[in-house]
C-alpha cells in the first residue's frame, strides 16, 4: 500500500491564529502573575551547582563543555537558551526566572491543545481541567521558574506528542531534537515513535526522521567524550546516576515512590481511580493515540526510576501533563457530580500540597519548601558578609557555592569557604577543629519530629541503603570545635544556625 502524504503543518480546525495568542497570553498571566514574588528569589541547590554555572561558561566564553562545574551527560540545550538570553537582555536572576516561565507558559498551552487532541467527542470541556490541575500543581510550580532541564524537556515531549499525533512527522522530529537538547532522557519518546511507525505500513516511510534525534544525541556524547575522556562526562556522576542507581533495592524503592507521587500523593489518588473505573467500563484509551501516551508514561516511569542517584520527582515532568489529560478524560464519564467531586478533589489536594510538607524526607524544591531553604540561606549570608568577610566559613554544599559566587544572588561580595562535605557527625567530627573559626550548619533533609524518621527501622533502612546518617547537634559542636552559637534562624520547619570562636 502506498504511504500516505504527511499534512501540511495548519492551525486546527481553521481555528484562527489569534484564539491560540489568546489562550496563551491567558495562560502565560497566570503563570506570571503567581510567580512574581519570587522573580528574584536567588538560585536554589542543582540551579547554583550545575545549571546555571555551565550557562555562564556559554555565555561568558562561549564553552559547551562547562569547566565552572562538572561536566556531565547533560546536554547543553537549555543552558544555551538562557546564555542566549542573557546576551539579550543581560545576566540577572529575573531575566533567569522569566525566560523559564515563558517556556512554562508555553507547556500550559501545549498540554491545552494536546489534551483537545486526546479528549475530542468526549463530554463536557475536559481540556481545561489539565491545565487548571498543572498551574495548580506544587511540582510545575516550583520548575517553572527554576533553570533546571525537566521543565523544558516537559514542554517539548508535550509538543512532539501532539504533533505526531497529528501526523506531522518532519516538526514532531524537530520536537524530540529539541527534546534531547533538553534531556536526553528524552530520547525514549523518539524511540517510541519510531517502532511505532516502522509497525505502521501506512505511515512507515516517516520513522526515518525519528533517528535524527538519535543522532544529534550520538554528536554530543561523542564531543563530550573527547572533551572528558568520559561518555558521560565524569566517572563519579556516572557511578551515582548509573551504578549506585541500579541496585536493585533503591531501583525497585524509585519505582514505588514514581507510582505514589503521579497517581496518590496530593489527592490525585481521586483521578486515578477515574481512569480504573473508566479503563474498565469504557473504551476511551482503547485507540492508537492514547496506546502511544500510555506506552510513553509508563516506559518514563521505568526508565527514570532505573536512572538518577537523587530520585528526584521533577524527573516526572515530562508525563504530568499525560496524566492529568487521562484524568479529565476519565472524569468525562461519569456523571456531573462524580466530574466535579474529583476536579475539586485533585484540586484541593494540589493547592494543599504547595504549603504542607509530608511526613517524610523529600526534594525541597517540589513545593514552597524550596523558598524557605534559599530565604533562610539568603539571610544567613547577608549576615556572614556583614559580620565575618575575611574568614573562612565552613559549611556544606550548595551554601559554599552560594557564598563564593555573588552571581548566584546571595551576596554582593565573594566570601571565603571551605566545603565539609556534608554536615554528619561522623564528616564534620574528622576536622581538625583548630583551623575552624566559623561553622555553618543547616536543614540539608526535611526530618520533622513528628515524621517517619522517627522510626528506628526507617531510620536502619535508610541508613543502609541511601547512607542516611543525623547531623551534628549544637552540644556536639560545642564540645568538638569550641565554638557558640551566634545566630539562628527558622522557618516552617527548617533552620541555619551560625557558630563562631569567641
């Protein structure tokens, strides 16, 4: 059979060109609006220690290969982006924040037009409810406006979805080179679109374009590895992201935390069990293109749990918006009531999950958590630079590299430090305590006392998988370095506190 011509690329429908300017200027309001307080706010742990220095190197000597910090496996995409528009309006935090907003601001209005594709015939008008539970959701919250790669590569997947889906081949192959150059996890949605179109016979002449991403893929790991003598780019990041990631506990662990946070964690426990009940009694997702989403979601999860040391859920961010369209598919048939109660529901539990922390250990930077961590650190280093500038301050990464840089928005002046590895007891107990005139220390892990750290099995479990160890506390600082308290401060639940030599 011959193959099919691709379309000419076109707005939907004849909708006109303006109603899309709309919706995004709609979207794009919002976006902004909600984060203007934080415009300024300075950079908070991997944007200081990766992102945004390996975007200085491009923007300052034009080096793709990033020598103010480790080179890694990351491609440079974004970090191109943000030189680019530096070189535009000049290097600032707010030109920082707001040149990821936008891209934000255009992932609202992608996961719009995808999930019209995706719920088309269905009741209701179940494409707005995605992009209401996405600005609603503490994770797109806080990526937003940082510079970090998951967001990004969460508005191109989201885009080459859509135009494959709609048989666009050559710009859906634009797409996931985009894509790659943002992640190259993101790699995994090219694959998938070109088995899925060698299967095809109607449309198989298209899955050339598919290698392309494969290939710009190869260049950069091949650049990299002429530049490091590392694939990857350094043997330690390769060893945690690889190696110590793939133990099969702390994989299979990855794996159930993925599940819990896209499908339970913050109500959303209400819309998965509309997608059960509406996998079971309906034939909504029994099609090729919703075939093709549920493929990548899960192939995503897998993938992400087997990979990445930390295990961080803005990993999550390129299947979120997916997500929320099977929700508001599935809510579409059920009856008003049941529609609205689980809208509300997932809602309800979004927005409570900007301000509570759970129970146990989490990434700071997936709710307003992360705001306390960098205010609470912005204000320590005002006050070090103030009251210590010419000594050498201890303390743990990514707080030395907040002092040492007046870029990364918490000083005016480089400050001297000396990096403790970490704030254990056991690291900090093998310093000579001569050398050491001012210690800082601080909340590296969310460990209330009413959460589940508590536990002495937690505690022997985390201990032995994820060499989980307490902090030095104020007596044993007192006793080992000889040094008083002179500062402290606190905010929902976290602390810095500043000792020095009398």
């Amino acid at each position: 059979m011959q193959a099919i011509p691709e379309p000419r690329l076109q707005f939907r429908h004849g909708v006109r060109p303006d109603t899309y300017l709309f919706f995004f200027v709609s979207f794009a309001l919002v976006v902004f609006l909600t984060h203007a307080p934080y415009f300024g706010l300075p950079y908070f742990w991997d944007e200081l220690g990766q992102f945004v220095p390996a975007a200085l190197d491009i923007y300052h000597d034009g080096a793709w290969i990033p020598h103010s910090t480790v080179p890694n496996s990351h491609p440079p995409g974004v970090m191109a982006y943000l030189a680019v528009v530096w070189k535009i309006f000049g290097y600032s935090i707010v030109a920082t924040r707001i040149a990821m907003l936008l891209l934000a601001s255009l992932t609202a209005l992608a996961t719009f037009l995808l999930a019209i594709h995706l719920c088309r015939g269905l009741s209701g008008a179940p494409a707005f409810a995605p992009v209401l539970l996405l600005l609603l959701d503490p994770l797109f919250y806080m990526q937003s406006m940082m510079a970090q790669l998951d967001m990004p590569a969460m508005f191109f997947t989201v885009l080459a979805l859509l135009l494959f889906l709609q048989d666009h081949h050559r710009s859906a192959a634009l797409a996931c080179i985009s894509l790659v150059l943002a992640k190259e996890t993101g790699v995994l949605l090219p694959l998938i679109f070109f088995v899925t179109l060698l299967l095809d016979r109607r449309r198989s002449k298209y899955a050339v374009f598919y290698a392309a991403p494969f290939a710009v893929l190869a260049a950069w790991f091949f650049v990299l590895w002429r530049s490091t003598g590392h694939l990857f780019g350094d043997a330690g990041y390769t060893h945690y992201n690889l190696g110590y990631a793939l133990h099969p506990v702390r994989a299979a662990m990855c794996l159930i935390r993925r599940i819990y946070y896209l499908f339970i964690a913050d109500f959303r426990w209400a819309g998965s069990i509309a997608i059960l009940y509406a996998w079971k009694r309906s034939r909504i997702y029994a099609n090729r293109e919703w075939r093709i989403t549920w493929l990548f979601i899960g192939g995503h999860v897998v993938l992400v749990s087997l990979l990445g040391g930390a295990e961080l859920e803005r990993y999550l961010l390129p299947v979120l918006p997916l997500v929320y369209i099977a929700m508001a598919a599935a809510w579409s048939v059920l009856r008003p009531f049941w529609r609205n109660a689980g809208l509300i529901t997932v809602s309800a539990g979004l927005l409570m999950g900007m301000f509570i922390n759970p129970p146990y250990p989490f990434p700071l930077e997936n709710n307003l958590a992360m705001v306390d961590f960098v205010e609470l650190h912005h204000n320590a280093a005002e006050f070090l630079e103030s009251s210590y500038p010419a000594k050498t301050i201890y303390t743990a990464w990514p707080l030395t590299a907040a002092l040492r840089n007046p870029d990364f928005g918490f000083v005016e002046h480089k400050l001297s430090s000396a990096e403790t590895s970490d704030l254990r007891y056991s690291n900090l107990n093998n310093i000579d305590p001569k050398g050491v005139d001012v210690l800082v220390l601080y909340s590296r892990t969310w460990e209330p006392t009413w959460g589940v750290l508590q536990s002495p099995l937690v505690e022997k479990f985390l201990r032995h998988f994820y060499q989980y160890e307490r902090q030095m506390n104020s007596d044993e600082v007192r006793r080992h370095f000889g040094l008083t308290p002179v500062k402290r401060w606190t905010q929902r639940g976290q602390f810095i506190e500043v000792y020095a030599r009398n």
